[in-house]
C-alpha cells in the first residue's frame, strides 16, 4: 500500500557565501549547509533528523519553514510547489518547536496572549472564539484557566515547553518541525515531554519532523530516522531497521556512543573520534573519510549517493557499491 507524502522534497540545496577575517586570515568560501537533501516524509509518521551541530539539520528545518529559500530544489507540501504565493497559506499548515522556550516566547506576554498570538494574526476569531480554542488545549497539556494570567518566568523549564507546544499546536497545523525541542531540559522532564508528543500526535494526526544531536532521544520519539552528515543524509531508514542493521560507518559511531545509564552494564560504548571539518573546506570524496576506519582510495575521489540498498533503507556509502 503506498502511503500519503505530507512533504516532498527534491535535491534541496542551501548554500551560504562565506567572507570574514580571522585572526589576520582571510577566509573566503562557500558552505554547504544543506547539500542535495531529498526526502519524503509521510503523513502522521515522526521522522527523526539527527546529526551533531553543524551538520546542517537546523538549515534544512529553517527552508522547510519557509523562513529561508533554497539555492536549488524545491518543496512540495500537500501536493503544493512550495513558493512566496503558497507561502501564507503555508505558514498556518506549518508549526515549529524550538530548544530554548525561554528565549523563544516573549516574557513580557502572558501565557493566554503567547497562546492566542497565532489566532490573531491568521483567524479572524473573536476573543470568545479564540477561548474556546485555547481553554482546551491548554487543559489537555495539563494547565488551568487560572494559569493564562501567569508570566513565562512564573513556570518551570518543563512547563514553557508546554506553553511553547500549546502555541505550536492552536492553529492545528498538519506539520510540526522541533527542533531539538528536550535539549535544554533536566532528563527527568525530557521522558514527559516526549510522551506528551508523541500522545498529541496520536490525538490530532499531526507530522513530526524532530531534530535532535541525541541519539538516545531521537530513538524513543521516530518512526523513521535520517542520519545527516555535512549537509547530506548518510543513512535513512525505519528505526528498527536503522537499529538492527545499521549501515553507514557513521550511523554505528552515533549508535555506539549512547551512553547506558547503568554503571553495571559494560557496553562497548565509544564516542567519535575527530571533530567534524570546516565546512568551508570539507574532504574531497565522501565527507566522513577523514573520521571513518573504513575509508578505501574511492572514498577520497567520490562522494557516494544515497542509495536504496534494502527496501526502504537508504545509505550513502562506497561499502555497499554493487548491493542494491
Ligand atoms: Fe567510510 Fe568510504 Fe563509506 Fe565514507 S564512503 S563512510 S569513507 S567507507
């Protein structure tokens, strides 16, 4: 059975120029933040994007927000060529959660303000209407009507990722990116936060893109989980599959260095070794060569695409040229 594409996107290519003085160096150059990216993410799945910093996950997510446009590649959202006149219409169909809901909601408004901000500005809802949406929401997320009156710096860490949610959510967009949306929170709250997702996705259907630098995270959240690595995805896959026969060398090295919170459990447990390069002047070849113990003279020459090599596993690596 085919399943429904929320998102298409093809062979998406953001580029930034880069010109800057560096401690007497002059650096001119050309990044790569997102590099030939093309994926399909389907309607009411949770699709795990994970990568350490820099690797070019938050690009991506700011061009399928809409917030920056591609250098090549388009995005097709609901069956509509991404573009400034599809854009409005967009930007109600698409909602965001991000790390730090601290810096990203305004302390100065109260939480039924921070709320119903959306409402405002794409409904023309009266006050009343927009109460009757907000009153549940909030209800269902855990708060009472006492709490609208209340300020950011009145709740917890756990409780503005909360609010930051419940405004992501008001205007029932059928696609939510967050981005690294547990990081900044204590571990303890992380798990709830989570489940509470993962509890509204099964409630209202929504998409999830969820970004994350945390394996560990990124395995209890995704139904699927595509690995990025210098602006390119190295690996894509369902998470069992991903888990159980992991592909690409630098999926493994993610994979291997969760930590176990069990002291008892000795665990091969390894972190990366190598820093990720510049990505101003990445490795000719494949971009994880330099890191990757099973580099051969073709990775120097030739960067691998990604390729189907079971069904429904894609990697991108010259260890499985031929396998297909
Ligand atoms: Fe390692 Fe070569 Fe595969 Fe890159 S293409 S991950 S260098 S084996």
């Amino acid at each position: 059975m085919s399943r429904d594409v929320l998102i298409q996107v093809n062979h998406l290519k953001k580029y930034f120029n880069v010109s800057r003085g560096i401690l007497g160096h002059h650096i001119e150059g050309t990044v790569k933040a997102v590099d030939d990216v093309s994926l399909s993410i389907y309607r009411g799945e949770t699709i795990g994007l994970i990568g350490e910093s820099g690797c070019g996950k938050s690009t991506l997510s700011r061009v399928l927000l809409g917030l920056i446009s591609p250098t090549d590649g388009e995005v097709i959202f609901e069956g509509k060529k991404m573009n400034r006149k599809a854009l409005k219409e967009f930007r109600t169909r698409v909602q965001m959660v991000f790390q730090d809901p601290y810096s990203s909601i305004d302390p100065r408004m109260c939480m039924r303000r921070i709320i119903e901000e959306p409402l405002r500005i794409h409904t023309s809802l009266s006050r009343s209407e927009r109460m009757d949406l907000v009153l549940p929401l909030i209800k269902q997320l855990g708060f009472d009507e006492e709490d609208l009156k209340k300020y950011p710096h009145e709740f917890s860490g756990g409780q503005r990722q909360r609010i930051g949610i419940a405004r992501a959510f008001i205007l029932e967009p059928s696609f939510i990116i967050c981005d690294e949306p547990v990081s900044a929170l204590d571990v303890s709250i992380q798990a709830q936060i989570l489940n509470l997702f993962r509890q509204l996705q099964r409630e209202k259907g929504v998409t999830y893109l969820f970004i994350s630098h945390d394996m560990a995270v990124i395995k209890h959240i995704s139904d699927r989980i595509a690995v990025m690595y210098l602006g390119r995805i190295v690996e894509l896959a369902s998470k069992d599959e991903l888990f159980s026969d992991t592909l690409h060398p630098y999926t493994k090295a993610l994979i291997e260095s969760i930590p176990v919170p069990d002291p008892r459990i000795h665990t091969s447990m390894k972190p990366l070794e190598g820093e990720l390069p510049s990505p101003i002047n990445p490795p000719s070849g494949c971009p994880f060569r330099l890191r990757c113990r099973h580099a051969m003279d073709i990775c120097a020459s030739s960067i691998p695409e990604l390729r189907e090599i079971k069904e429904g596993h894609f990697a991108a690596c010259h260890l499985f040229d031929g396998r297909s």
